[in-house]
C-alpha cells in the first residue's frame, strides 16, 4: 500500500502550503484580537458597575474582595477576576468614563492598561501613550520604557527655528521631530567622553538609537563624505524621516553648545539639501545633540539661521533604584499580542 507522503506532490504544492499557513495565522492573529477586544470592553464595564455601585453603596474592600471570590467560583476558567484585577477595572472605568469601544486604549492588551494606570496620572498623557502605542506597536515591555524616559515630555521640545523656516503644517511636523533632551541611558556610558565614542555608541546600538530618536527614522549612514570643490566634509550621522520625507542631518557635540556649532550645521544641512534631496522630499532639517546648552544662547544662534534647525542636549541620567526594579525584566516579556489576563494569585492592590 502506498503511503500517502510518497505520492508525487503537485506543481506549486510549496506556495500554496505557505499560503494556506498564512491564511491560517492571520486568522489566528484576527481571532485573537477580538478576544482581546471583548476581554477589555467586559473588564471596562465591570469596573464601571463597580464604580457606580461604590458611589451609591460606600463599599468597602471586603466586599470587593468577597466579589472576586465569588466571581471566580462561578468562573474557576479565567484568571483574571482576582481582586486585584478588581481595583485596576474599577481605575480603568475611572480613567476612561466614556465607552472604550472607539478610544485607542480599546484595542490595548490589559497588560499595557495596568501599566498606564500605574504609571500615569494626567489623563491627556494616558490618552497619548495609549494612542502611541497601537499606533506603533509597542510591546509592554517599551511602552513601560517610554514611559520612564517621559518621552511625551520631551517630544518636540527642542528650541528650534522651525517655525520661522518652514511653512506650517510642516514646521509643526519637524518640531516633533526633535526631543529634549535625548535620553542614551541604553548607551551604558558615563563622565566625559570623545564624540567620535558618542557616535561609534550610538551607531553600534542602532536599534535602540532609532527608538529613542522616534517613529519614523531610518539610518542613512555615519561620516557621510561630501566633497565640495576638493575640500571634504564629513556629516556625523545622516537619517531619513520616512513619514515626513525629508534628510535629518545630526551633529554630536560632547560639550556645551557653542554659537559656531550651529554655523557648521547650518552648512551641513544645505549641503545635503543640494545634494541628497529630491524635488518630491521636503526640506532637509538639522538637530545639533550636545551635552549641554544655554537656549538663550540657541535662540540668538538659530534666529538668522537659514536652515531649519534644533538643538537638543543628551543625558545619561540613571533611572531612580524604585523605577529601575518597576521596570519588566526579560522573564517578564510575553508574546506581541500579549492579551494574556494577569495571574489570579496576584493579590496585590
């Protein structure tokens, strides 16, 4: 008798398994999330009972507890109506009063929504960080990082001349372009240091720098030569900004900012505007990161500046010892859906 594995496999058998595998997983991925969907809207709309019943009833935390018990007798299956979990749905109704079912935090893991309620108190930086991350897929484990390098604060603030060089609403793009200051904790380096060490960092953890510069950034090269006439210049870190589309030139500068700095990157960035820039990009911008600065100093600089320009300083200030161990270490980093409700036995409050 033949075995069925023997048998000559058909012309294109190969791409259509992988195909059908495809087909299969995306289906997989699409049932999850709306697993997930369903998860947090009833997570929602038990904290929104619980809240309106506590209002009305003064309950107390025995009998949240007792509802948890009870709740989890009748449902042994599911491991997340532990009384912990109890107080993060009620804060979760709290933080969220509205229907969740067309806000980003909808579409977010528990795991992500426990780390906003944990972590933040301003409403509008909840609302932010919940849209970044569905919007760019973080994992926990970098939303919990975004959030202790306060990259919302820092987003934008840079003191630049974009207002006066481009035309909004393109000005108002590149502003968020450029943080203050740029956190290189992931550098692992501390004291004075060369700028060539600076840059040699930053490019062999380009992974890392490419986060933290933001969304949107694609390395173009380090010590990009361009020849002008004979004399060679070496631009210290050239990216492109795909969603905005334009050339972002950096220039590193370990020490404090020096009026001249801003000259050189002037320079920098036309040269790259006339000869890398394309008639379908927008302008090239420049972002001089350096160890320190006086923005007094930056505003006088960059204000007769004919290139759009921001300067930023860096730091490598070392997290707080309570935050370094609130941060998820690599045991705790789950699958990228990470839809996965908390463990029952978490009691804590």
């Amino acid at each position: 008798m033949t075995d069925a594995r023997d048998l000559a496999l058909p012309t294109g058998y190969t791409d259509l398994l992988g195909e059908l595998k495809s087909r299969v997983r995306a289906a997989r991925t699409k049932a999850l999330r709306t697993v997930n969907t369903q998860l947090i809207d009833l997570y929602w709309s038990i904290g929104k009972t619980v809240l309106e019943r506590q209002e009305v009833e003064n309950w107390g935390s025995g009998v949240m507890g007792r509802l948890a018990d009870d709740l989890r007798a009748e449902f042994p299956e599911m491991r997340g109506l532990s009384r912990s979990n109890l107080f993060y749905m009620r804060g979760f109704a709290a933080a969220w009063p509205d229907s969740i079912v067309q806000q980003p935090v909808g579409q977010l893991p528990w795991g992500h929504i426990t780390v906003l309620l944990d972590k933040l108190d301003t409403p509008t930086h909840r609302v932010w960080y919940a849209s970044a991350a569905v919007e760019h897929g973080w994992s926990r484990n970098v939303l919990m990082n975004m959030i202790m390098n306060k990259t919302l604060e820092r987003t934008g603030a840079a003191p630049s001349n974009f207002v006066q060089q481009l035309v909004a609403p393109d000005s108002e793009l590149a502003q968020q372009v450029a943080k203050d200051p740029y956190n290189f904790e992931f550098l692992g380096l501390s004291g004075e240091i060369a700028e060539r060490d600076l840059e040699n960092a930053l490019t062999s953890r380009i992974t890392e720098t490419l986060r933290e510069l933001g969304p949107g950034f694609s390395f173009v090269g380090r010590q990009v030569h361009f020849d002008v006439d004979g004399d060679d210049f070496y631009v210290d870190l050239l990216f492109f900004h795909i969603e905005q589309s334009r050339y972002v030139v950096i220039e590193l500068k370990t020490g404090k900012f020096q009026p001249e700095y801003a000259g050189k990157l002037n320079f920098y960035v036309a040269l790259v505007d006339d000869e890398l820039r394309r008639g379908h990009h927008n302008e090239t911008i420049g972002i001089l990161i350096c160890g320190t600065k006086n923005d007094r100093s930056v505003r006088y600089s960059l204000g007769r500046s004919t290139s759009p320009m921001a300067v930023s300083a860096y730091t490598y200030d070392k997290l707080p010892p309570d935050e370094q161990q609130a941060l998820p270490n690599e045991g705790h980093i789950v699958a990228a859906l990470e839809w996965a409700e908390p463990d029952a036995n978490d009691d804590a409050t």
